[in-house]
C-alpha cells in the first residue's frame, strides 16, 4: 500500500528516518533499511541533515525504493535553485519516488562545509507552490509540461509555539495545506498535552501530523537539542528519567517507544529519528509494538 493510500486509512503510520552514507559504500544504509521491512510503514531519507555532506536524498531514495520499500524524499530550499529544485523533482517521479517532503534544510553554519553558501531561491512556501505548479503542468516559467508528474506532498510545523506565536504557526500551517501539503512533520517533542492541544486546534484541517521522536543518547544530548535547535521540546521530567537511568542507551530506546505507544489516538503516527545510532530504530519500533 503506497503512502498516500496509508494516510487515506485511520492506521497509526510509523516513519523512520535515515540518513544516507557519506560516501559510495551503501551496504550498512541498506542493511538498516532492510531492518526497518515490516516494522515501518515507510522510510524517510534526508537531503544532507544537519548540513552534512551525504549521498544525496534522490539517489539514496531510488536504491530504496528498488528494494520495494516505501519512500519518502526530502527536498530542501537550501542547496538549490528553482532549476535544480524542478529538475530533481521531475526525476523523482520517472524513478518512482512518489512521495516527497519539503523542508527548509539546516543551517551550513552548523555543518561540516561551512565555507559553502545557501541557495534558498525559493522559500518552503514557494517550492510547495511551484510543486503544485508542476502537477497542474506547468513549470515555473509558465512552460507546459511534457507528462504531469503526481506526488504526495508534506512539510513541517512546529506544534510546540506558543500563545500568540503558535496562532501564526497555525495560520502558516494552513497556507501549507492550501499550497499543496498533505501531512506534516513536527521537530521532536515529548510534551504529549502540548501536542494534543496542538492537535485539537487544527483538528478541522483534516491532515496528518506526525511528530518527530528522536532516539536520546545521553543527557548532554536531550539538554542540547532543548537549547540549540529551534522547536523542540523535550520536559524536564524525562531528562531527569534518563539522567537517573543506569544504562541511558537503553532509557532512551525505552522512553521513545513509550512515547510512540502515547501517540497512538493522538496524531497519525510518529517520525522516528536516530542520530547517529540507526540500528535503534528498530529496537525502538519493537518495544513500542504498534
């Protein structure tokens, strides 16, 4: 069953993340994949996470995607321009890749090519429109297509605002929707009573969400994820859980099935993330047994 077919159904999706090699070798990328068969409903490859230097997302996704799992690409306004941007985009569809995500991409600052420079020719609103534009036909230039490609399309929202900033993310939200986003990744959070009060006020847009629960390795990283990256919510509670844990490895696949297994009748289904440790996605997904 494709993607868009899944979120047409009132199951609880599970997503994995992976981030492809850095380098030629794909034989651990795919070994990770081929564990996350039959216990992820699809796999979401990042374009250059962090502002890391990797395979790129389309080709990673294309090896995937020929071992027949289902997936999910990630395109960001970061790297290219609305020429590159449009041309990936059309060859994701003759290679089959029908499902695409639409991210801003991180800042370079924080990657391993600092002296590289952003393109951010089009915004994430702007490349959701131009997606559009090219499933009506028509490229950014105005120029008829040759063949129409068809996607399932999403994007991101940061569901942990606050007052009168979460009102905005809510506004820009439904632009999103109205540009062509049919569901929605958050930055990770492990405040259940913020997401179901996210998720009661945007209710009537009638779209998937599905929050990002990123693995946690240790204390230092919960604390540096809080401060540095933008969205993210993770309470003081259940840093305090894994700072008291003797064996913070194994409190971290153990709070993040808890938390995948809390979602369930609260959103759609769960982004999960592991940095670093990919092996652990499926040992999370295991434990939650959803």
């Amino acid at each position: 069953m494709s993607f868009q077919e899944l979120l047409n159904t009132d199951r609880f999706l599970r997503i994995a993340e992976l981030e492809p090699p850095k380098g030629t070798d794909t034989s651990e990328f795919l070994a990770q994949a081929g564990s996350l068969r039959g216990r992820a409903d699809a796999v979401l490859v990042n374009e250059m996470s962090g502002a890391i230097m990797r395979m790129g997302a389309l080709g990673a996704s294309c090896l995937l995607k020929q071992r027949g799992l289902e997936t999910v690409v990630n395109i960001n306004c970061r790297d290219r321009n609305r020429l590159a941007l449009q041309a990936d985009i059309l060859s994701a569809h003759a290679m089959g890749l029908e499902n695409l995500f639409v991210s801003k991409g991180d800042d370079i600052a924080s990657g391993d090519h600092i002296e590289a420079r952003a393109v951010n020719d089009l915004d994430v609103m702007e490349l959701l429109e131009t997606l559009k534009k090219l499933q009506k036909g028509i490229d950014l230039a105005g120029n008829d297509l040759s063949g129409i490609p068809k996607f399932c399309v999403g994007s991101e929202v940061n569901a942990g605002q606050q007052e009168g900033a979460l009102e905005v993310e809510i506004l820009e939200m439904e632009k999103k929707i109205r540009a062509g986003s049919n569901y929605f990744f958050t930055p990770t959070i492990y405040d259940l009573k913020i997401l179901e009060n996210f998720v009661k006020k945007t209710d009537p847009f009638k779209v998937a969400l599905f929050p990002k629960i990123t693995i946690l390795n240790s204390v230092g990283m919960a604390r540096f994820m809080c401060r540095h990256m933008d969205g993210v919510i993770i309470p003081d509670e259940t840093i305090d859980r894994l700072t008291k844990a003797p064996d913070k490895t194994k409190e971290g696949v153990a709070i993040a099935a808890e938390m995948i297994r809390k979602l369930q009748g609260v959103c759609r289904g769960a982004l999960l993330v592991a940095v670093g440790r990919q092996e652990r996605l499926s040992q999370v997904l295991d434990q939650a047994g959803v």
